[in-house]
C-alpha cells in the first residue's frame, strides 16, 4: 500500500504538466520519449537469463498494453479535454481493475467490487464547472480505453509476480517499459508530424521528469506495490490519484476558474470517499466462486 501511495503523489502532478508545460509538442513523440527514459532507466538491472522465453513475450505483452496503448490514448486525451477532466474521466478504471481481476480467477470479490464502487463515488463528485461539450466524448472514450489498458496490465503482471516469487521486479522491469516504448513508438511513426516538431530546454526537463520519474520509478513502484496488496487495495488506489491530480491542476497550473467554492467542498467529500475505499478494500475480503455456482 506504501508503494501505491507514494506513486500516487509522483503521478499528481503529472496531469497538470502533460496538459500545461507540454501543449504545443506531439503527444505520441512525447509518450514514446517518456516510456524510452523509463526503459533506459532500469535496463541495467535487465536478468534474461532468470526468465523463460515465454515469460519475456509476456511481460513485453504486458508492458506494451499496461503503459504503450494506455500511453498513447491517455496523452491523445488532453488534445481534446483539460488535464483535472482527463484525470476525472480515469474514475472507471477501479472498476476495470476489479473485473479483469475477476474473470481471470473467474469468482466474484464482491468487497473488491464495493471498494471499486465507493471509489468511484467518490471520484465522480469531483466534477468541474461547465464541463466542456466539444470533443468531451473523444476525450472521454480515451480515457477509458487508457483505464482498460492500465488496468489489464497491472493485474495481469500482478498475477504473473504471484506465480514468480523468487524474481526480483527490477530484473524484469525494462521488459514491460520496452513494449511500451515500441507501442508508443509504432503510433508515433504513423501519427507524429515530423516537420512541425520544436521542444523547448524546460519542456525537454518536464520529459524528463516524467520518464524517469513518473513513468520509471512511478511505474515500477506501482507494479512491485500491486504485486503485494489485495485486488479491492489495487482497485481503490487508481483513483487516489485523483483528487490529488485535480489539485495540482487547479492550484498549481492555474485551473481554478473551472471551480466554485462548491466545487471544492465536493472535492474534499469524494477525497474521503475515496480514503474509505482503501480502509474497505484493506478488510478481509470474501469470494464466491464460480465454481460453486456450479454446484448450486
């Protein structure tokens, strides 16, 4: 749980900087740059040699779906919607989280499912004044293809971890940041406008910020933390992130003209639903498999 709450901080000030220091570069040039530092980052650590072949085209699959397609719709959303409604619209990924987890093991975790429900209650009462109409639903399917995405990975190689114990997560990390990275890299081959790039000095430390720091160390804690909490744990913390992301924004990078003193006394309401969700999803936890089903 410490490692998820730590990242949640890193990741908060990330929205605001993507959707204000970046504007004007290519998104997809900057997801593939950012994804690069963070497989530079941990490529050192890289063990082929503790991993079956097998595992390291999953762990490639993983990484390239979890961080590349999550990437690169993420970063395509803040063409369309600011940053606070790109982190706002993230809400439904606990609940991604929950079901992709439950169709792997196929049972039902109906705590996880309550903690992914209040988490999500508490997400969608941080809503912005006069939310934008145009482009809101591109913006929006973005995003939730970017939850999917994320959500599918972490659980997926939360699942994979649990099989490999005796695997240290740095061995094997820059196996999930290189298929992100040739992901992101194939969308940004295609979609890039080569001729109109310019990248400031601040801007080039703003990508640099977030590869090594957000996407490297960030993701790889997130990971190693996902891999040692519950499922209901996971599921609550990928919105934890939100409130926190939606202050920085207001704050730091001058968006608080899209909210009213109600507004904010709306955010700090979902903030302690979205608490209260951890503290359940942290309980002893009861399944109902499938399989029992079965015998009924």
């Amino acid at each position: 749980m410490y490692y998820l709450a730590i990242v949640s901080l890193i990741w908060a000030f990330s929205f605001g900087l993507i959707g204000n220091s970046l504007s004007g570069i290519d998104l997809f040039l900057v997801a593939t740059l950012r994804l690069g530092c963070a497989t530079l980052l941990f490529l050192p650590w890289l063990r082929l040699k503790t991993i079956a072949k097998n595992d390291c085209l999953r762990l490639i699959f993983y990484g390239a779906v979890q961080f590349g397609l999550m990437y690169t719709c993420y970063m395509k959303a803040y063409d369309h919607i600011p940053s606070h409604l790109v982190a706002i619209f993230s809400i439904l990924t606990p609940i991604y989280v929950v079901l992709i987890h439950d169709l792997q093991v196929r049972s039902f975790s109906y705590r996880y499912l309550i903690a992914a429900l209040v988490s999500i209650l508490g997400a969608a009462i941080i809503r912005a004044k006069g939310t934008p109409l145009e482009d809101i639903w591109i913006g929006f399917g973005l995003m939730q293809i970017a939850g999917i995405s994320f959500a599918y990975g972490q659980v997926s190689y939360r699942s994979w971890k649990r099989r490999n114990q005796l695997i240290n997560d740095r061995d094997v990390f820059s196996l999930l940041t290189l298929g992100a990275t040739l992901c992101s890299a194939l969308f940004s081959l295609i979609l890039t406008d080569w001729n109109g790039i310019e990248i400031q000095t601040s801007q080039w430390l703003s990508i640099l910020y977030l590869g090594f720091i957000a996407s490297g160390l960030g993701f790889f804690l997130w990971n190693k933390g996902a891999a040692l909490c519950n499922t209901g744990t996971l599921a609550a913390f990928n919105n934890a992130v939100i409130p926190l992301a939606v202050i920085c924004s207001l704050f730091f990078f001058g968006e608080i003209e899209h909210f009213s003193p109600k507004n904010l006394l709306r955010l700090a309401l979902g903030s302690c639903l979205i608490t209260l969700a951890v503290f359940i999803s942290a309980r002893k936890q009861g399944k109902i498999s499938v399989k029992r089903f079965r015998n009924i």
